[in-house]
C-alpha cells in the first residue's frame, strides 16, 4: 500500500514538473468580460465569453480556435438596444520566454460571425462580421499547468454588414487600442 501510494505520488509530480510549454501540448482557455454601468436612467450592461484551445507545433509555437460570444445591451427611457454576436475564429500565438514562468506572446487572428442588433426604432437587423487582430500579452505560470493570461490591447481591422429590411450598410473599423484601463485577464490550462 505505501508503495503504491509512493508510487502514486512520483507519477503525479514528473506529470507537472515538464516546461510550461512543449510541443504537442494542448492548452484550453479563455476570457470572460462583464460590466455594467448606470448612469441617471440609462444602463449599459456588456459580456463577453472567449473560450480558445490551441495545439503547440513547436515548444514555443501554437494554432488554434477560438469563439467569441458576446451580448451588448442598452436601457434608456427612450430606447431599448440589445446585440448579439457570436464569432468563430482561428489564430496562431507566439511566445518569447522573458523569465521562468513569464512569456510575453502575440496572437494574431482571424474571425467570421454573425449575430443580431434589435431596437425598438428600427426592429432588428442581421450583422455579420469579419475581423483581424494582432492582440500582444503575458502568460504567467502559477502552477506547470495552469497559466494566468493578460491583454492589453490590439491592432484590428473589422468589417461590420448590418441587414435591416433588405438595406445593407458595411461598416470599416480598424485602429489601435491601448489602455491600461480596460485590461483583458483569463487563465490558460495546459494538457
């Protein structure tokens, strides 16, 4: 019994003492976003749900996909807005080992979706969309296994087609966003 229990233990603890990240390793992970601001009569509530999984080609090199479900909503007495959005994605991430268990890593991606905005004005309207991002942030390890993520920003270019009652309008968004003020946190699990 203390042998297998040993041994137990010794097969436990050479199963989290490999790198933090190696080829063929599988990480599964995500973001969470919500908020809620009211302001006088008006509330604006915000979520977003970006769960990913990424397969490692090379130690410091993975491919994966990604989802992004997202709800946007706007009460006033006046106006009701509600959008939702659901985005399939692939991308690529590229790490940089700065320290023991800090790498620094840049993301770039590609994403198609498609969703719904309705009001009370104008009824409902189809969306689709179509985005880039080249999205920069750090992993810390906690443990082997488990990985603490932050993004600061990005780089994108978004196309937005907007359908109300056969009437297109296309929509370009691009830019660069970088604020200390509204930085994405998110764990990673590494397999």
């Amino acid at each position: 019994m203390r042998k297998s229990i040993l041994l137990s233990v010794m097969l436990l603890v050479c199963t989290f003492a490999f790198a933090q990240t190696q080829k063929g390793q599988v990480q599964l992970g995500g973001v969470f976003n919500f908020s809620k601001q009211e302001i006088s009569q008006n509330e604006n509530n915000n979520f977003n749900f970006i769960p990913q999984a990424g397969y490692f080609v090379s130690d410091l090199t993975s491919l994966g996909v990604l989802l992004n479900i997202s709800n946007n909503n706007f009460k006033s007495p006046t106006a009701d807005l509600d959008r939702n959005l659901f985005e399939f994605g692939v991308f690529a991430r590229f790490h940089k080992s700065v320290a023991d268990k800090l790498y620094m890593y840049i993301q770039p991606s590609l994403s198609f979706g498609s969703g719904e905005n309705d009001n009370i004005v104008g009824g409902p309207s189809d969306l689709s969309t179509t985005a880039i991002r080249v999205s920069p942030g750090l992993l810390y390890f906690a443990t082997p296994k488990i990985a603490l993520e932050m993004r600061v920003g990005s780089v994108f270019y978004e196309q937005v087609k907007e359908t109300t009652g056969g009437n297109e309008v296309s929509i370009d968004n691009y830019g660069l966003t970088f604020n200390l003020a509204n930085v994405n946190f998110g764990a990673s699990f590494f397999l």
